[in-house]
C-alpha cells in the first residue's frame, strides 16, 4: 500500500494467513496508512491476521491505539490477531505501558 507520512503497510498471502508488514513509524500521521491496510486484511483474511512490526521504526501511543483497532476489527471478523518480531523500542513500549503480554508478547 501507499505510504503515507514515513509509513508503508505491505500485505502478503492473502488466505489462510495474511501477514501485514508496516515499515517505518506507527505514529498519529500514519494512521491514515495503517487504517485500510487493517481493513483490507480482515476482508481477506481466512482464520489470522499477522502483524509483522520487524520494520517499525517508531511506536508511540498511536501506534498502541492502531494495533489495538487491529485486534477488535479482527475479533470482530472471527480473526486471529498475532504480533511477530517486535523491535526492541517496541517490546520497550509495551513494557512501559504494561501491555507485554496482552498480544501475546513475552517481553524478550
């Protein structure tokens, strides 16, 4: 998908399995990036959405609100929601924030 404001959403292997790829920061200004790539994925998505975040460069708070819209949109859908390869700062913020383990995060 297009980028908008330091973000790419790419999503692969429509099926089963989608996995959905940010690249960049997941931040307020992107938003508008992650929203239709989210939507898009839960459409087309078998049984479990991935959200692969080894390219996310930045999270904040926003970013939190977009992957818990993800899960919710995805519950919704009677979708699986998986988190994978989370980038230090990441793990950081769900440390901080005391959510390491909600999205099935272990904190390593």
């Amino acid at each position: 998908m297009k980028g908008v404001a330091g973000l790419v959403v790419t999503i692969t292997d429509p099926g089963a399995v989608v996995v959905v790829a940010p690249a960049g920061d997941m931040d307020i200004e992107s938003r508008s990036a992650w929203e239709p790539a989210i939507d898009k994925a839960c459409s087309t998505a078998g049984n479990t959405i991935v959200v692969d975040l080894a390219a996310v460069a930045f999270m904040d708070s926003s970013g939190l609100n977009m992957l818990f819209h993800a899960q919710q949109l995805a519950t919704k859908h009677n979708l699986t929601l998986r988190i994978t390869n989370p980038p230090t700062q990441v793990i950081r913020l769900f440390k901080v924030t005391g959510l390491v383990g909600h999205f099935g995060l272990n904190g390593d």
